[in-house]
C-alpha cells in the first residue's frame, strides 16, 4: 500500500513536511498532506463508508459478501482505480451525478452502530 497520510500538526514547519513527501516519494510512496486531523483519515473513512453500505446489503439480504465483493473488483473498483471517486464522477458528467446522489444518498445506510453480522 503505497499510500502514506501525512497530519501536519500547527508548529510543524512547512521544510519539515516537504521533507518527509521527498523521503517517502524516494521510497516508492505516494504522501498526502492532509490540510487537519480527521479521525481514520481519508482511506479508513472512506473504506468503512463502503464496508457500512455494503454491510447493509447483506443485512437487507439483497446480496452475498461474495457477490457484493465481486460488484466492487469487476465494476465500480476498476473505474475508482483508474480516475479516482471525483474523477469518476466528472466522467459520468457532473450533472448526472449530482442528480443521482440527491436521488440515492436517502437510501444509503446513515446508523451510527456497526452491523450484527
């Protein structure tokens, strides 16, 4: 995983954390530099985002881990790969999307408590 999350805290100097981006990039990294502290970062939140709405799936017993697993290597994985979740979003056209996730996002999952499953 060559990703590497970078939380500057406010008396870390700007030539430290350039410092530490040109280290990480020399090990074969890629650093993002988060603008402040988040709980679970980026990749974490947006993983356990995911695993929540497919976790309700299962629940809902529309789907098998098995297949929902599938959906994401065989589909959607292979675009958010390839051009990123905003990226894939502009390639579908912003306009489709923004009516789309006004539609979609009141049926997503919302509970604050994990799955019993």
């Amino acid at each position: 995983m060559p990703l590497v999350e970078i939380v500057p805290q406010a008396e870390t100097s700007g030539e430290v954390v350039d410092c530490v981006q040109k280290r990480l990039r020399r090990g074969g990294e890629i650093p993002i530099v988060l603008r402040r502290e988040v709980p679970g970062f980026i990749g974490n939140r947006s993983a356990f985002a995911l695993q929540r709405e497919a976790m309700n799936l299962v629940d809902q017993d529309i789907a098998s881990p098995e297949e929902i697993d599938e959906v994401v290597r065989t589909g959607f994985g292979r675009r958010i790969m390839a051009r990123g979740v905003f990226g894939t979003a502009d390639l579908g056209g912003l306009d489709v999307y923004n009516a789309n996730r006004r539609w979609l996002f009141s049926h997503l999952r919302d509970r604050k408590e994990p799955s019993r499953k």
